[in-house]
C-alpha cells in the first residue's frame, strides 16, 4: 500500500490512478490511513482506498478466498479501453514489487504507442530497443536481442 | 473522479467496462450469476463494478468505468492492518 504510495507522483506522471480494494469498510480505512498509513506516508495513501464488503468485485476477478473471507494480492493494469493487460496474484504473506509493477506499465504503455507494432523483450525497460515482430524477424531475434 | 456519497456496498455492474447499463432490474443473485461467467482474463474488457472508496478524507462511490481513458492500476490485498 505505502510502497505504491511512495511511488504515486511518478505513476501520476505516466497517467496512471490506482486504486486498492479490500473487504473492510470505508470506516475500516479510514482509521488505517489515521492511525497508521498517515504516519508512513506524508498525508496518508493519496489514491482511493476501495471497499469490497463481502468480497463481490473480488471475485468476479478471480481473488476472493471464500474461507478466510478476503481478497488476496492481486494487481491487474487496465489500459485506457478498459482492457486488462497484466495481472498478478501472490498469496497473503508475500508483498508485491513496485519497481516491476511500473516497468510493466511503462513498457504496455510503449506498446501501445507503438499501436502494436512494437514488443518488449524480456526486462525491457524504457530507452531500450524494442522488437518489431514481422517476417523479417522470424528466427532473427539473435541478431537484435540477446537475454 | 467520484461523487461524495453515503456509504453503499459495491457491486459488480454485471458487464464489463464500457458497456450499456442494465435495461432490467436484477437482484443481487442473479447479477452474481451472470459475473461469474465473466471472470477477468488479459486481454478482455475488465468487469466493471462500483464500491464505495475512502479518497481524500471523503467517502464516494467509484465506478470503474469513470476511468475509461486512462490506465489503471487496481491492487487487491487482504485487509487494513495487515502487515506486508
């Protein structure tokens, strides 16, 4: 949550809005971002904090866990058309990584300036060569890209 | 983004982002039904929802499709106080 937080100017700039969705209520978030979040982060967590009381929206999107009643971890990117292009699901005990998160994001968003002409390689991050797959370049990635 | 409110509980819309409101009226089971089929997969419309959101000090009702037009990044996690 504050990892995300920290980051949110620098999401901002790429035109990214987050927003985080648990099962506690409004209220629930309210005292956390009071009592705890605040003191984290300067002014507490800067995008909307979601409530999914009973875990509805949870699972249609795959994350609720009926038997301990809670959405686990999981991140979806939508693009501006409302289409998912990543998702992530980690169990409880494991934190996420914001650092990937914002290269996936930067490198979808490369991809669809490119209106799809282009692909990433693996840990493509911004600056780098991307790929423009075609005919040309069957069995030629060697040439222009190497792990 | 989103209208200050008197706290609600969020629902699916029953469609995926972007898509015309409901024309009939569903109870929440049928709704439930009918999203069930429409789990989320890459490279499809999201489902669309509305919950109410703690933003800014405020309560307000967010409805995912207000944010057709920009990228969204939506974070699921188990619950307030929790420790990762």
């Amino acid at each position: 949550m504050t990892a995300v937080a920290a980051k949110y100017q620098e999401f901002q700039k790429l035109g990214v809005e987050i927003l985080a969705m648990s099962v506690d209520s409004v209220f629930v978030h309210k005292i956390w971002q009071e009592e705890e979040l605040s003191k984290m982060i300067d002014g507490g967590v800067p995008y909307p904090m979601l409530s999914d009381a009973g875990g509805k929206v949870g699972e249609i999107f795959g994350v609720y866990d009926e038997e301990a009643g809670v959405d686990i971890r999981g991140r979806f990117i939508i693009d501006p058309d409302g289409v998912v292009q990543a998702m992530e699901v980690l169990t409880p005990p494991v934190g996420r990584n914001v650092v990937e998160l914002f290269r996936q994001v930067q490198a979808f968003q490369q991809v669809r300036e490119s209106k799809g002409t282009e692909a990433t390689p693996s840990g493509w991050k911004p600056g780098e060569s991307t790929l423009k797959p075609g005919p040309d370049l069957v069995g030629k990635v060697w040439e222009v890209w190497k792990p | 983004m989103g209208e200050e409110i008197d706290v609600s509980c969020a629902r699916p819309t029953g469609g995926p982002v972007g898509s015309l409101p409901e024309k009939k009226v569903q109870d929440g089971a049928s709704i439930l039904r009918e999203v069930k089929k429409a789990m989320v997969k890459v490279g499809k419309k999201a489902a669309d929802f509305q919950a109410p959101a703690l933003h800014g000090g405020k309560f307000k009702q967010i409805k995912l499709s207000e944010y057709l037009g920009k990228w969204v990044v939506l974070c699921f996690y188990p619950g307030d106080f929790t420790f990762v």
